[in-house]
C-alpha cells in the first residue's frame, strides 16, 4: 500500500512537471518572438539613426556653407554700400523738374547763317563698284543632284 501511494505521488508529479514543461516551452516561444520583434526594431531605429545623421550632417554643411556666403555678402554689401540708392525701394522722392540739365551737351544757337557755303559739295557718288582679283569668286558653284535608288 504504501508502495502504491508512493507510485501514485510520483507519477502525480511527474503529470505536473509535464504540464509545467509545456508552459514552460510556450512562455520560451514567446520570448523568443520578443525578442526577434525587439531585433528588427533596433535594426530598422539604428538605420533611421544612421539616416538622419545623415542628413544633420548634409544640413550643418549647408548651414556652413550659407554662413560663409552670408558673411562674404555682408562684407561686399558693406563695400558696395555707398554706391547703392538710399532708399531700399529704389525710388528716388525728388520732385521731378521741368528743366533737363545735360552736363555733357554745351549747345547754343546762333541766329546768323554759316559762312561756309554747302553746295560746293561733291555730287558724284560715293560707293565704288567692287573688283575681285580672285578667279574663286567668278566661278559659281554648281552642286549636282545625285538621284538615290532607295
């Protein structure tokens, strides 16, 4: 009897250990679905990671880049600053006048005839008739039409 109670506890346990492996054997799937899933998340983080140093570094290039021209522009605008209008509009805000001053003309009429005479002017033509000496400019040149057969 005590034989058959101790077989019985045995295999009682045995029974246990059985549904324990089981639940044991799923909760280790589990895991390892976990952590695949968990391993193709820091897979495709580190390339989002690697891509967007990518483009901080391609940004911080071109913010360099526009500092550099920036201060280059700043240095030309302050040399070429006093050749530039004062308004930034381009709009100059004088009263137009009626009177027109051209500094480069210095022209007065005079009332009195020239006294040089005009018709003592030559009448015959100016443009000459123009001589080739070369015999390349006399001949035409013909170009011949070649029938094709296609």
């Amino acid at each position: 009897m005590s034989y058959q109670i101790r077989l019985e506890s045995v295999e009682a346990r045995l029974l246990v250990y059985k549904q324990n492996e089981s639940v044991l054997e799923e909760n280790i799937k589990l895991l390892n679905i976990e952590v695949q899933v968990r391993d193709t998340a820091l897979t495709t983080l580190r390339q989002k990671l690697d891509t967007t140093e990518k483009e901080k570094d391609d940004l911080n290039m071109k913010l360099e880049k526009f500092q550099t021209s920036s201060k280059r522009l700043t240095a030309l605008l302050a040399i070429a600053g006093t050749f530039m209008p004062p308004k930034p509009d381009l709009v100059f805000h004088t009263p137009p006048s009626d009177e027109n001053k051209h500094l480069a003309f210095n022209v007065q009429l005079s009332l009195t005839k020239p006294e040089q005479d005009l018709s003592s002017r030559s009448s015959a033509s100016i443009i000459e008739d123009w001589v080739s000496d070369s015999e390349e400019d006399v001949m035409p040149q013909i170009t011949k039409d070649v029938p094709s057969f296609a």
